[in-house]
C-alpha cells in the first residue's frame, strides 16, 4: 500500500541517517540528530512510522497520498530567477520541475507573499504548507526565498515550509534550511551521470562562471549528491523529482532511482515531460516528445523495490493554491487580497484541521473496514475511475471533472496509482459530446467510473466502451465505495451475469495524464 509511501526498509535507511553523526551546522533543525522510534508493519499510518516523521508527512499532501485528498498547499512566486538551463524550460512559463506551463501570474516580493500566505491561510484553514518552487530555482534566489521563510516562520508556526530546488546551490544553504525549520525539500534529479545530463542541461552558471557541456552536468551531478546527503544526516525530509524524458533519461531513471535511496531519498516522483512546441523550449522546438501514460507507469512499476515512488504529483504552477489537483490562484491576486481582512486565527485552524482530520479517520476506517470484508485476493485485478473534488469522497458529478483519479482494486488491497487529465464535459448546463470520446479514452483501462451523477448520454456512450457508470455511492468514501462496487462486480462474474474481460490490453493513449 502507498498511502505514506515509507516502507520499512527506507524507515530504516532514514533512522539511520537520522541517527548518523550530523555534520558541522546551526542549530535550529528540530529532527537534527534524532533517531527515530521503532516502527514495522504496513506504511500507512501513525503506527507504521517514527511520530517525528509521521508528523512532518501526516498532513502534507505531497509527501501522504492520504493527506492529498483533504489538505491544500500553495507556492508563492517570489524566486525569478535561476542558475542553470534546462532543455524543458522556457522561463516565462513556470518551472517545470514544480509546476505545468502556463504562466505566473504575479511575481511577489516577500512581503506580498506573506501577506498572501496569511490571507489564503485565514481563508482556506486546512492549507498546511507552503511551498517556494519558482518560476525559477528557489536557491538561486536565496534573499527573498529566506525573507519569506523567516517572516512565515514567526507569523505562521503552524505552515510547513517545503522548497524546490535544482540542487546546483543546495550545498551552500543547508544551514539556512535547517534554521528556518524548511523540513521538506524537493531536488529534481534527472541523471545521475553526467553523459545524460549534457542531454538534458546545456548550461550552468556556477562559481562566478558559466559552464556547459560534460562538465556542466558533472558539477550539478556531484552539487546534489552532496546536497541530499547534507539534508538526509540532518534529517530534513527530501524528495526527488525526476523528469522522464523519453529515449534520453527513461532507462536511466532506475539507477536515478537506486542512487538517491542509498542517500537517503524519502520520495521519489517520477513526471513526465510537457514539451509543447509552442511553450518554446529547446525540447519543444526540437520534436522531443514525452512519455505516454504507459510509459510513465512502467518507469515508475520498474522502480518498484527502490526509493518509494509519489504518484499523485500533479506538477503544480508556481503560484498554485489549493488542493493538489485544484487551483484557487484566481481568488488570491493581490488586488484581490488587498481587499480581504487578514485574519490569521491559529486556534481556529487547529478546530477547523481537528475537523478535517477526523473526517480523514474516518476514510481511513472505512477503508480498512472495507478491505477486512473484501473477501481476499482470487487474482481478479481491475481499475476504477473516480471523480471527486476532494475530502476522500465520490463527490463530483462526471460533467464536472476536469480528471479522474484512479484506483487498482484486488479482492484484498486497493491502491490509487495516478490520476488522468480530461476535458470538461458540462459547459454551463449542456454537455458538450464531442469532447466524450477523449474522455472516454483517457479511462479506457477502467471497468467502471464513480461518481455523483451522470447524464443519459455519457452513460450510454461508457457502457459501449464496456465502463461501468456508476453514481450508487454518491457521497461514500472512495475506496469504500470502490470495493462495494468490486464486490457486487465479482457476485455478478460469478453468477454468470456478466463476463469479466481484462481490459489490461487497452493501452492509455499518449497525453492521457498530460498537461492540460
Ligand atoms: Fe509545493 Fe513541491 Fe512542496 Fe508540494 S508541490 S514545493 S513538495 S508543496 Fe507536490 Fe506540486 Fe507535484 Fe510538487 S504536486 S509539483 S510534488
Ligand atoms: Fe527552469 Fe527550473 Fe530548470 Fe531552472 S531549474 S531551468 S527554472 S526547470
């Protein structure tokens, strides 16, 4: 199961740097040092991990899958600027490592960005982290990234600080990170040899000068190994992202895989590469492609074993807000927040995230409850659809959903494995059918598709593509709701109703999990 995504072999690889001899720092890190408590068992809960790290992870929704489903984060735009080139990145769009194209709206200054933090933070309670993931490199603008930090720290104790970064300047801030309790740190490692890094970065500009080629990519190389080694012996929790980029890094990404979890990764998120011609970048203009879903999914399958892998990264804009999946950075420009009262109540957060966090209880048991009355595992293996808007609920009507989340039923596990990007249906009160069939398509591996409420005419056109619409569990958590769904699936097989067809041959069609 990869709800925490912290198994406990990489449990143990963390204690142990955790517990390793710190290297020389500031103090302020409040995990440096520490050993964490014994744990064992399945990954995903309190019990399966050391309650420092269980705090760090529990509400952060790229670090929990769970968590994603019921808290939001947001990124403030306030570092422009950045130290290498990357061949997938035009810098008038958002930085890709973090974000999908389209541009950031608004640049901030660190005190537009504080101001905006408090006032989306009064506004949407359960947003518990704060990320500084561009547009450009967050270390390459090491000022207003820590005048943020430092402000957001004595104004907002209770928000996670969570950066991005390329990795090339890592090593000359870890002190810095510690210091303002950053304990979340995001590195995107594409190569960990330099003769497919020349590929992928055709410049950086380190130690006062620029330098390209082999020699580039074997600088920035050793700078994030030595940065992720830093950060793992203080404890500070590190993510890799990698960007697939086909027929240059996809082969290469195992060992990428292999690499970072003996130096103590706690994540991996391997993305795909947006390469639209018309964003402008060297790989857009040159005809590089990226990955079709298939592709992206036997990377990750293949890496199965390593580093735990995220798979419900929805590579954020740069000044995103809200819920992963979700992007509320219309409501929050600053003529808009210019206008709203700041209101920054820490005691009505913690009521409100109390709240939020029973409810996630809640989901947890039904779940568990579900899985103990699954019936066991007869080998049948099936993938639903499900449309929500959050909160761990069959919420959404299927007009309404901009993507689907998909999850992997057996008789005895359910685990979700990524999400797939559609067109809108509904346009304000009609359905628009010719944009069925892509959406149809984007779901083509699934026996059935959950949801609140379907019209007639998507449902006929489902049941001909042989997927089960299905709006019985409206308002049921997902994975309670998608297991009664298997059960009643499996009674009818059995009774000779219905015939059960794999559907493993319906290959996802290139661009299903792709940028919007
Ligand atoms: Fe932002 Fe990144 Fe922190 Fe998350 S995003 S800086 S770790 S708070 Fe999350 Fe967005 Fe994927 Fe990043 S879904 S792009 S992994
Ligand atoms: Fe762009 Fe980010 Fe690469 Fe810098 S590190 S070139 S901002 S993708």
């Amino acid at each position: 199961m990869q709800s925490a995504y912290i198994s406990l072999g990489d449990l143990k690889a963390h204690r142990t740097a955790l517990a390793a001899p710190a290297a020389p720092q500031a103090s302020g890190c409040s995990t440096t040092g520490s050993a964490g408590k014994a744990s064992c068992g399945s990954s995903d809960g309190p019990g399966d991990m050391p309650a420092e790290i269980w705090e760090k992870v529990k509400n952060h929704p790229c670090y929990s899958e769970e968590a994603h489903h019921h808290y939001a984060r947001m990124h403030v735009a306030v570092a422009p600027a950045c130290n290498i080139q990357c061949n997938y990145c035009n810098r008038k769009y958002d930085c890709s490592n973090e974000s999908r194209p389209g541009v950031v709206s608004q640049k901030l200054t660190p005190d537009q960005a504080v101001k905006k933090v408090l006032t989306v933070a009064s506004e949407i309670p359960q947003m518990t982290v704060l990320g500084i993931a561009g547009p450009g490199d967050a270390l390459a603008n090491p000022q207003k990234t820590f005048e943020t930090f430092r402000q957001l720290q004595e104004k907002a104790p209770d928000i996670k600080l969570c950066l991005s970064t390329n990795g090339l300047a890592l090593p000359d801030y870890v002190d810095e990170i510690c210091r303002y309790n950053i304990d979340h740190v995001t590195i995107t490692i594409n190569m960990v040899d330099p003769a497919v890094g020349e590929k992928i970065y055709p410049w950086i500009y380190w130690d006062h000068r620029r330098i390209t080629g082999y020699e580039a990519a074997k600088v920035l190389h050793e700078r994030q190994m030595l940065g992720l080694k830093m950060l793992t012996a203080r404890g500070v929790l590190t993510k890799i992202n990698s960007v697939l980029i086909p027929g240059i890094n996809d082969e290469h990404l195992m060992e990428v895989n292999r690499e970072v979890k003996k130096r103590g990764a706690f994540l991996h998120n391997i993305m795909p590469l947006i390469s639209e011609a018309e964003h402008g970048t060297h790989f857009g203009l040159t005809g590089q492609r990226g990955p079709s879903a298939q592709e992206l999914k036997d990377v990750q399958d293949a890496c199965a074993g390593g580093a735990n892998l995220m798979r419900h990264c929805r590579q954020c804009r740069a000044d995103a807000v809200g819920l992963l999946g979700e992007d509320r950075s219309d409501e929050f420009t600053l003529d808009k927040i210019e206008e709203m009262e700041i209101v920054y109540d820490l005691e009505k957060r913690r009521e409100y995230q109390d709240k939020v966090e029973a409810e996630r209880q809640a989901q947890h048991a039904a779940k568990e409850a579900a899985l103990a009355a699954a019936g066991g595992d007869d080998g049948m293996k099936v993938l639903v659809a499900v449309a929500t808007t959050g909160g761990g609920k069959v919420n959404q009507h299927f007009g309404h959903a901009t993507e689907f989340q998909i999850y992997e039923l057996t008789g005895a596990s359910t685990a979700f494995i990524g999400h797939r990007r559609v067109d809108l249906y509904c346009q304000g009160g009609y359905g628009e059918d010719e944009q069925l069939p892509s959406i149809v398509n984007a779901i083509n591996d699934c026996h059935a598709v959950l949801v609140a409420k379907i019209g007639a005419c998507p449902r006929d056109e489902l049941k001909a593509a042989g997927i089960e619409p299905v709006e019985e569990y409206a308002h049921e958590f997902i994975e309670k709701a998608a297991l009664a769904w298997f059960a009643d699936y499996r009674r009818r097989v059995a009774a000779g109703e219905i015939e059960h067809i794999e559907r493993g041959d319906a290959r996802i069609r290139q661009g299903a999990v792709m940028a919007a």
